[in-house]
C-alpha cells in the first residue's frame, strides 16, 4: 500500500493498537501493570485501513516489559479512531510473562466483552504449578479466570509454597 498523510495517520494508530494488545496480554494473563516501548516484528505487515484491520504475519512477535505475545500471524480489528476492538489468532499462541506462560492452539482479545480467551490444548503454567484444558477466559477487568475442558476434566498440578504468608 502506498503511505499518504491518511494512511500515515492510520499506521501511527496501529502503534496504539499493538501497544493495547499487550497491555491487556499483561494486565490480563501476568495480572500486572504493563509500561514503557512496544516492540513489534512480524515477516509481513498488512494494514487494511478501509476494514480497519491489520495482519500480522510470519513469526509475529510482540514485546513489553517482559512480556511477550508470539504467533504466525495475528489479525487486529479497530475503530475508526484506532481503539481495538478484537485481536484473533487462529493459529498457536504462546504468552509468556515474568511469572506465567500461556500456550494454546489458538487466541481471541474481545474489548466488547473484557476477556482473553485462549482455546484448544491450552497449557497455564505458573512457576512449577500447570493447569491444562481446552479453553481458558480470562475477564481483563475483573480478573476471574474461567477453565475447561471439552472432554475430559480440567487438570492441574500445584506445588503449595513452603514459606508461610
């Protein structure tokens, strides 16, 4: 696509889109405050401003401090006025924080409905502690956490902290 001042003023916009989507990565999943620069890299970058969409494809990659959100490709809806609406990766997404990973076959960010989802194979892992499932929704306001399993039970392992509270 060819940069005119309409479409610069749709790519800065994308910047504050990339930088809401690992924001709530982070407050969401590592249930702490993200800050400072995004880092983004992806092999292809398509910016769709008639749809207000945009693809990222090819070991995207995006990074916050500490937190990082990789996937082959992720496709982010938008207003008009560049606030995001949906982020979806339909293929295997891997969140990892400071103190969590997350790795699921595929993703969704709903801003409408406040939640992360994360769906098939889903592995949550905390330090040595794992649940496993087939979905997990995480609301990004509240913080509840939904697991479960479409067939079969929700499984986990926890190792209890050996140093009193």
């Amino acid at each position: 696509m060819a940069f005119n001042k309409n479409n610069l003023a749709k790519f800065a916009s994308l910047g504050a889109v990339l930088a809401i989507a690992i924001g709530f990565a982070g407050f969401a999943v590592a249930q702490n405050q993200t800050g400072g620069p995004v880092q983004v890299s992806a092999n292809e970058i398509d910016l769709q401003p008639l749809t207000n969409t945009a693809v990222f494809s090819g070991n995207a990659e995006v990074i916050q401090s500490g937190n990082v959100l990789r996937s082959a490709r992720f496709r982010v809806q938008y207003t008009a006025a560049g606030a995001i609406e949906r982020i979806v990766t339909d293929s295997e997404i891997f969140f990892t924080s400071p103190t969590e990973r997350v790795r699921a076959n595929r993703g969704e960010y709903n801003a409408a409905a406040n939640t992360i989802s994360f769906f098939g194979n889903v592995v949550l892992s905390q330090g040595q502690n794992v649940v496993t499932g087939e979905e997990l929704r995480i609301n990004t306001v509240t913080r509840a956490t939904f697991m479960k399993s479409g067939q079969g039970r929700v499984k986990g392992v926890f190792f209890p902290s050996s140093t009193p509270k």
